[in-house]
C-alpha cells in the first residue's frame, strides 16, 4: 500500500508575500479618470478623421506629461 504525502487543505495557487499593490489615491485616480477619458473623445475624433494620427499621436504624449496615468505607459 503506496504512503500519500501531502495535505488535502485548500491553498492559494499563487503565494500573495511580496506583491506590492496599493490603493489608488484620490488625485491619482482623477488624473487616470480624466486621461481615460480624454484619450477616448480624442480616439472618437480620430475615428471620425477630425484630427490626423499625427495629432492624436502629439495630443497623447501632452497628456501623459499632463496626467500621468498608472496606465499611460501601457499603451505607449
């Protein structure tokens, strides 16, 4: 008869110790909202051809400088 070695206790699959996530504060979390919003009525110009790639392209890079969003670099 084979001996099982283990434990039949639920575990997290992935251990939680060192991540660092943290709240977003207030001001952080206005400047991502105001980003998030701005890029998608500037995407919705760029759709309907009111402004150029080019401009949508300059008007992005002003509102990182501007906002610096959490998620500024993930599409850039």
């Amino acid at each position: 008869m084979a001996t099982v070695i283990g434990s039949s206790v639920p575990m997290p699959a992935i251990l939680l110790i060192g991540l660092e996530v943290s709240a977003m504060d207030k001001r952080s979390f206005q400047n991502e909202t105001t980003f998030q919003v701005t890029m998608h009525l500037a995407r919705t110009m760029l759709a309907a051809k009111l402004i150029t790639e080019k401009e949508y392209r300059n008007f992005e890079q002003a509102m990182i400088r501007q906002y610096q969003p959490f998620s500024g670099d993930l599409y850039t």
